[in-house]
C-alpha cells in the first residue's frame, strides 16, 4: 500500500524537496518584508497539504495547537476534513444539510460543533435558535404567532421552524339561541323571536343546512323541547332533545357526529365547515364556526358572518329585508314575530354580573353580555348562565334546584370517544354532571376509560366497532383492540390489492391485455398468459414493482421517481409526467455557477464542469477569468520565484462605474484595497466585503461572489442573472460544459491554454518564468538554520508521513 502511495505521489511529481526550498524561500522573504514568518510557512504547509490530496484523494489532519493553529470564532471548533458545505442553521430544515449539492471536497475550516446550530454567526443549540414571524419579529421556541388572515396558530419550535397545524380561538366565532326567543348571531346582532315555529334554517353554508323545529315544543324547569336537524346533500341526522333526554337520528355520517357530551349537553361536529354545535336540554343552541370559512357563505337567522352586525337581514341576492320578512324567509313560521329585546329592565341577577366585568370585557363586549342577559326573563336564566360558562369558561353562580349540580368541566376534544386523537377539533368547555374524571363517553353513551373507546370502520364512517368486539369486513375477519382495528384474511378468494382486479374477472370480462409502464414491446401483459391472479384495473397501468398507477414514476440512475416529482439538478429542474421526464424553461430559485481555482500546480474547474484540469501556464499573467457587461474578475498568480508553481494568488475584481478594482491577495487576506488604499468598510457601493478567519469574500450586487482563501483556492459563485451572460476562463454560464473553452472573441478554443492566453489581460506584463531567487539573507547562519528546521517539518512531523 505506501508503495502505491509513493508511485503515486512520484506520478504527480510532488516534490518534498521543492516545498522545502519554497519554504525557506517563503519564511525569509517575510523576514525581509517584516511580513509574518509563521505565516508564510503555513502557507507552504497548507499548499503542500493541498497537492497531497490531489494527488491521492485522501486528505488528513496536519495542524495542531502547536503547529500552524487557526483560530476560530467563540462557540465554533476547527475541523480539518469538512466535507459538507450547509451546515445546521436557524431557520433551515435538518434534511437540507444533506442534499447532494452540499456534498464538497474536503476544506478546512471553523464549524459549530455536532449537534449545534448557525445562529447570528455563533453556535447554539436547536432548541435556542428563533423563529421570525410574518411581522418581521423574532420569537422564542415555544412562543405562538398567528399570520394574519389566516386560521392556524403557529408555534416556534426547534431550528427556529414553525409548526402551523394548531387551531386558532381567533378564526371563530359564535351564534347563540337562547331559551328558543333570544338570538345573538356572528357578527353579534341582538334580537327576539316570539313564537318561534316551522322549520327555522339556523345556518347554511357549502351545501350544510341546520335546520330548528320547534313544533310540539314544550318546556319546564329542566328541559325544553326542540329538533336540530343536520343536511348534508341527501344525507340528514336528528337531535331531538326531550323532557328525559334526546333521540339521535343517524348520528354518524362521513359528514356529521352527534354525541352526547354530558348528562345535558350534546355536541354536533360539521366536518365539511369546521364546526361544531353545543346543545342543552335547558335551551341553549350554541354554534362554533370557522369564521374564515363562514365568511360571504353563510345564510340563515344566525347572519352571514361577514363581520358586520348592521346587515344580517339580507336575501341570498344580498337585498335587504324587513326583519319580519327574513325570518319568514328562513323558514319560520307566520305567527313568528320578530322584536328587539328589552334591556333596560332593573334585573338584580344580571346587575350582579358587574363584578365579572374585567374577566368578560376581556373576551367579548360586556354590555351586549349585559343585553342578553336582560333579554331573557328571571325563570329562563339557566341557558344564559350555560352562554357564560361556554364563551367566557367561567362559573357564575344562580339561586336554583340545579346549582349543585355543576360538578366537572367537560371538554369537546377530549370526553367522548370520537374526539380523543383529533388534532383539527377547537375545545369547547361546559360545568355539568357526566362521565367521572378519568372516562370518557361512547358512542353506546357509556362511560369508559379511553383504551377501552373502539375502532373506526375502514371504509364505512357511518359504523362503529366496540373494543374487542369482532367484525367480519369484505373477505377479513377484524377485531378491535384497544383502538386499533386488527384484521386477517378468511376468504378462499382472491382477493386483490387497491386498484387491482382478478385475472378471472378480467378473462370474463374479454379484456386479454393490460398496460405497463415499461417500455415497447413490453408495454402490455397477455392477461391469458399472465401467472399473476390480480391484474390492473381498467384505466390503471402496472408498475415493475407490481402496484398499480394512473400515471407511470420514471425512473433515472436507478432511482424511481413517481408522478408529478420534480427532480432538481444544478439550474435546471424537470418534471415527471407518466413516465417521462418534461423540462421547465424557467431556471431554479438556488441557481449557482461555481468556478474554482486551487493548488500551486495551478488547476482549475469552470463553471459548467464538474471536473478540475490542470492551467498550463505560459508566464506569470492576469487572466480574465469572469466577465460580463463592464465587470470582469482577473486572477493573477504569485510567482514562487524558482520553478513554474505560484506562491499565492491575486484577484482583482473590475466593478462597472469604477476607476479602481478592488485588490485581493491570499498572502494578506485581512488588507483588501483599491488603488493601494486598504478597504475599512463592509459596505462599499455595490460592492459587500466579508473577511472570515479562511477567507475573505467580495461579492457584487448580489451578481457574483468571489472567496480568496489562504491555502491558494479561489470560488467564484455566479447567480442565476447572469446565467447565458458571462465570458473568461470560467467558461460560458449555460449549464453546457462542451462550450466551456471559448476564445474571447467568442469562437471555440482547442485547448484550456489557448483559452486562457486569449483571455490574458495584457500580455505585455507577463513575467517569465525566472531562475530561483537568491536572497541576501541567507548569508546569515542563524536564519537560514532556523528556516531549514521550521520548513523541515514537512519530513519529520507524522502528519505528512503518508504524503
């Protein structure tokens, strides 16, 4: 193995000896210059490093605290073999790090430690990083943010992320029909109904009607009694709420739930508008609706959810109408009569309500608590006290038989079996007797501890299977355990997959082929000499992996790709469409040109190549290696002085409208200037400069970014604006890296070196390769045993004992 090794280093002609002479040549023209000895070294170090690993692809650790240290920024670690260029950050998914396009050659650099995250250029932990909101604020992990406009409440959570599913109080709102007579509807319009009667709409909105009947109705200390009926379509559900208690009619549909909640409340759940009702059997009918979905849909006595009070009366032609009129337009029936409450009566009950002004004012408007209150005569206060505790959760005391009787709160997500589990459900909270702490209700309105609530029905919503109970299920006998429905196959049978038919079925049928996603003339299956039993479906074709599909994957590199996948490489993206894959025209959001220039030997990989070539060079020239309109890029190399290597590199970056480029050099990284004078702002025109303790970045108007690093690499990053606009060494940014090696008069270039002459900027500054240099200071002994023994670390120390 080290004798492969070392053919391999003699193949590439590193030579020990030359580093070393380049060393002490380094080390003692800083001497001269008052440059920094320890850095000029550790320059041929890092050089020497560098076209180790391009000689044999395999990098290793050299520096050490003692040895050429970097040092990094506080909270960050040197890393000598950093492989991925997107590290963890605030406010970026984990899965980003690990997209192809980070993956990098091996650099050295400060990084965060493992498990840390970038934020504000310091590490932190995941869990500290911040989440900005919409409104340009920064909030804390754990904090909760609601975009306006929209109905879910946002909650920062690690990375910085926010997790948006958790429904917001903010997007509802409410209509109340109180004792039957006392209306309050979303907008918070205040109204009576005296002799309400016929089939009242309640609310209508995306096909869902809730109809009132109160035919037969009667009422007493306790109870009143009235229908609710739920229409969806053709399909409708009944509460029917009597003296003793209720009546449910096809109380579980695909679109509705009625269950009992407690000993008086029911609730109805309207999947199709997320909402939900509360009933009581002392009158109150209270509906929680998703405001952002009610909004211009909404119809009926409880107002159209449009946000204004003042325009509830109105025909679905958005006519206005007199009260009287609307109401029978709803449903009710003649001898309705519509009026507006009395509510200035002396009413010692609701007077006593002011010491809970502070705590409803908060919520809601106190005087329209007040108004309702009033409106609802001293025998009828319970359904009003039953409004209170509902909106406002809290617990009001009223001199009656049932005071005593409000024992435990009851929650709409979490007391009854078809509500544990439901993310999407808003709680709602009532004081009532029921189910004892620690069970919750079922759907048989028994009281039962939460394992014990059943299973759902696979495809029939309308069914509900008890725990333990067993059901036989097309060809599977299935049995409820702890919630979770466990099946297994009893039928003799074939039984086939989803989107799967038998091959006998299909035979007496007469279909004799079917369609395959695999290419001509294998596209078809003879269904008679297929040894498959279950075939695809009519109008479904067969994957190589047996599933059947509407639309073909495609597939590329081995890698299965499904319908409608858009698959992103370098600027382009293109599109799978059943089976084959479809361009867009339109470049991607992250499209980066990337040239990189490295090594003493120098090399160099364009824009559109993905590969480094070896620059011939032909004297110590500038190059254009990126240019466009009056902007342009000129790399120069920094003659060694004694054989045709660099010692460090030079850029000079040309921006339009100015006389002076901006001067870059790898041996002093901390001093950019522009004609001779050093550069002390970050900010300059268009112009941002960064220095880092590798590399010193110069980007221009968010058009190009050049990074100079200290171990003789250059990174040139082009964005998608110039994208077809550039010329130089570089190449032609266009995504084709045949046409990469142009001349600067735009023709094709036969070589990379008759490309890179044609770009020289003048020749006639070209230096020629010039003998070894002799310095005067070599004549002084102690120098020169003190360079011999720094530089002679290249063959003692254990680091380079491979290289």
């Amino acid at each position: 193995h080290l004798l492969l090794l070392f053919a391999i280093i003699i193949f590439f002609q590193v030579s020990v000896t030359d580093y070393i002479k380049k060393c002490q040549d380094s080390y003692c023209t800083a001497l001269k210059n008052g440059n920094s000895t320890e850095t000029a070294t550790c320059n041929i170090f890092a050089q020497y490093h560098s076209q180790c690993f391009l000689a044999m692809g395999v990098m290793f650790s050299w520096r050490t605290e003692s040895l050429c240290p970097l040092k990094c920024p506080a909270t960050q670690v040197f890393n000598s073999f950093i492989t991925n260029r997107c590290p963890l950050t605030c406010g970026s998914r984990p899965h980003n790090s690990t997209r192809d396009d980070c993956n990098t050659e091996p650099y050295a650099g400060c990084t965060c430690p493992d498990g840390l995250a970038i934020y504000n250029n310091t590490c932190v932990e995941t869990s500290q990083c911040q989440c900005l909101g919409s409104d340009g604020k920064m909030y804390n992990n754990g904090e909760e943010y609601q975009i306006p406009g929209k109905c879910n409440l946002c909650t920062c959570e690690e990375f910085g992320l926010w997790n948006c599913n958790k429904p917001s109080k903010t997007c509802f709102t409410s209509c109340a029909i109180l004792n039957l007579n006392v209306v309050t509807t979303f907008d918070g319009r205040l109204y009576k109904v005296d002799n309400l009667c016929g089939d009242v709409v309640l609310m209508k909105a995306l096909n869902t009607t809730v109809t009132l009947n109160t035919e037969n109705s009667q009422s007493n200390a306790s109870s009143i009694t009235f229908t609710i009926t739920i229409t969806y379509g053709s399909t409708s559900s009944k509460l029917t709420m009597l003296k003793t208690g209720a009546t449910v009619e096809k109380g579980r549909t695909i679109y509705s739930r009625i269950k009992q909640l407690s000993d008086n409340y029911y609730v109805i759940q309207l999947k199709k508008i997320d909402s939900q009702i509360l009933v009581s059997r002392q009158g109150l009918i209270y509906i929680h609706a998703n405001k952002i979905i009610l909004k211009d849909k909404a119809d009926g006595i409880c107002g159209n959810a449009d946000g204004n009070r003042d325009n509830e009366f109105t025909s679905p032609l958005n006519a206005e109408m007199l009260p009287g009129d609307f109401l029978h337009s709803q449903g009710a029936c003649e001898k309705a009569n519509f009026g507006e409450p009395t509510t200035s009566v002396i009413d010692s009950f609701c007077d006593g309500l002011a010491k809970y002004q502070k705590d409803v004012a908060t919520l809601n408007d106190f005087d329209n608590t007040m108004r309702i209150c009033k409106a609802n005569t001293d025998s009828d206060k319970i359904a009003f006290i039953q409004f209170v505790n509902i909106v406002f959760e809290l617990s009001i005391d009223y001199p009656s038989n049932d005071k005593d009787a409000l024992e435990r709160e009851y929650d709409t997500c979490q007391d009854t079996c078809d509500s544990i589990g439901d993310k999407n459900c808003v709680p709602l909270k009532v004081l009532d007797t029921g189910c004892p702490s620690g069970t919750v209700r079922t759907s048989t309105n028994t009281c039962e501890e939460p394992d014990r609530c059943g299973c759902s029905h696979p495809t029939d919503d309308s069914v509900h299977i008890n725990d333990t109970q067993r059901i036989l299920i097309d060809c599977s006998q299935c049995v409820c355990k702890v919630r979770d429905l466990v099946c297994h196959t009893v039928c003799d049978k074939v039984v086939c997959p989803l989107n799967h038919t038998s091959k006998i079925a299909k035979i007496q049928k007469g279909d004799n082929v079917i369609r395959t996603c695999n290419a001509p003339p294998n596209d078809v299956i003879n269904v008679n000499d297929s040894s498959l039993l279950c075939l695809c479906a009519d109008g479904f074709k067969q994957t190589k992996n047996g599933a059947c599909v509407k639309n073909c994957p495609c597939e590329e590199n081995k890698i299965l790709y499904k319908d409608g996948a858009v698959v992103t490489k370098g600027c382009h993206s293109k599109q799978c469409r059943d089976g084959r894959f479809y361009n867009f025209a339109q470049l991607t959001d992250d499209c980066t040109g990337i040239c990189e220039i490295i090594g003493g030997l120098i090399q160099i990989k364009q824009i559109d190549s993905r590969v480094f070539e070896t620059l011939p060079l032909f004297g110590w020239c500038g190059v254009r290696v990126l240019e466009f309109d009056d902007n342009k890029v000129v790399f120069v190399p920094v003659d060694c002085g004694n054989q045709n290597t660099s010692c460090g590199y030079i850029a000079n970056i040309y921006v339009k409208d100015m006389a002076h480029p901006v001067v870059v050099s790898s041996a002093d990284l901390d001093n950019p200037t522009i004609n001779g004078i050093k550069i002390n702002k970050r900010i300059y025109g268009d112009i941002e400069i960064a220095n880092r303790a590798l590399y010193i970045s110069v980007g221009v108007s968010n058009k190009f970014i050049v990074y100079l690093y200290r171990a003789f690499r250059i990174r040139i990053e082009v964005s998608a604006t110039l994208y077809g606009a550039t010329q130089g060494l570089c190449g032609n940014f266009n995504g084709d890296p045949s046409d990469d090696k142009s001349l600067s008069t735009g023709m094709q270039a036969p070589t990379l070196a008759a490309s890179a002459k044609s770009y020289v900027e003048d020749i006639s500054s070209c230096n020629p390769f010039q003998a070894p240099l002799s310095f005067p200071v070599f004549s002084d002994a102690v120098r020169l045993a003190w360079a011999q023994k720094a530089c002679n670390v290249i063959n003692t120390h254990h680091a380079f004992e491979d290289c």
